[in-house]
C-alpha cells in the first residue's frame, strides 16, 4: 500500500467534508443540521456556528487535509507492516 497516495486519499476525504461544512456555514445551514443532528440523539445543542469567514474555512481545510494525511499514511504504515 502506498503510504503517500493514501494519506492523499484520507486527507482529501477530510478536506472535501470540510469544505461542504463551509459552504453548509456560508449558505446560512449549518445551524440547522448542527440543531436537527443533536435533536436526532435527543440533546440540547449547547453550540451555535459563527458567521462564515473565508480565511477561517480555507485553515479549516488546510487543518483537516494535514491532519488526514498523517493518519492515512501512519495507517498504510501500519497495514504495510502487519501485511509483510
């Protein structure tokens, strides 16, 4: 398994979900399926999203691609090791 093209893989899986949380923040509906998602597990939700800031958004994804990436390739790493 190539550990580089998964953690691109994973990184850009993370990525892509952070960017439609972005776009969800930017259209005015995150609030709304942040409220419908706790209300599903009968909470009250304690949080409430922030006004979009394009800055913000583009660290979030740059944040959580970075991130997915180091777990996609510590888990090739590990795959790879364990299936010598």
């Amino acid at each position: 398994m190539n550990k580089n093209k998964i953690g691109l893989v994973f990184g850009s899986i993370m990525g892509l979900f952070h960017l439609v949380w972005g776009l969800l923040i930017a259209f005015g509906l995150a609030q709304y399926l942040l409220d419908f998602v706790y209300d599903l597990h009968s909470l009250n939700n304690p949080f409430f999203v922030m006004s979009f800031d394009l800055v913000r958004t583009i660290g979030l994804i740059i944040f959580t691609f970075i991130v997915g990436y180091i777990f996609g390739y510590i888990f090739a790493a590990v795959w790879n090791k364990l299936h010598k």
